[in-house]
C-alpha cells in the first residue's frame, strides 16, 4: 500500500534534510554526490558517481519502506549478495527519523562502509 499523500510529503521533506546535512561539497558533487528516491511506501537512499569515462552509477546505501497497517518504517541495507537484507540492530521504527539516525551514525559499517 503507497504512503498517504500526507506521509510522503512528510517522509520527502525528512529525506531531502537528511540528504542535504549529509552531500558531500559543491565542489566535488559532479563527480560523487547523495541522493533518494521514492516509489510506492518506498525510499531509497543512494550514491551517485562519474565513472573515469563520465558514466553515473549508482550504489544502494539504505531502503525504508512504510508498513502502513502497522505504522511503522523498516530498515534495509545491501549486502555483498546485492539483495536488501532487514537491518538487524534496528529493523523498524515507529518514526523515519529515527532509521535515518541510525544510517547517518552507521555504528556498524553496513551503510557507508
């Protein structure tokens, strides 16, 4: 089931802050920069780089996806198997903000490396 109009407002005005607080420089965001993308109850979060040739590539770093009849967000991340795996330290939350602490703080490597 898709995000209520209200939520996915809500969840895009929280994900373009944290996108924001977290890109790197100007002056380099040609060639690396942090972005998201939402579809359905989903949010993906991402890196985008210039390969040496000029090509964008992206690479997964974390997926949210809104469970509305629970009313909570749930926590992905991409192993070496390049499928999403359920965060296990902290696999859901009542509120986006507190999975996008988690992601940002990343105390076991699993989003930025």
């Amino acid at each position: 089931m898709a995000l209520s109009e209200l939520d996915w407002h809500r969840a895009e005005r929280q994900m373009t802050t944290f996108v924001e607080d977290i890109r790197p420089p100007a002056a380099i965001r040609a060639q690396l920069d942090i972005a998201f993308r939402m579809e359905g109850q989903a949010v993906e979060l991402f890196e985008r780089r210039r390969t040496m040739r000029g090509h964008p590539i992206e690479s997964p770093i974390a997926r949210f996806v809104y469970v509305k009849s629970r009313s909570v967000w749930k926590l992905y991340w991409m192993r070496s198997d390049l499928k999403w795996h359920r965060y296990p330290p902290l696999p859901e939350a009542p509120r986006l903000e507190l999975l996008l602490a988690e992601v940002e703080e990343d105390p076991n490597a699993c989003f930025f490396g």
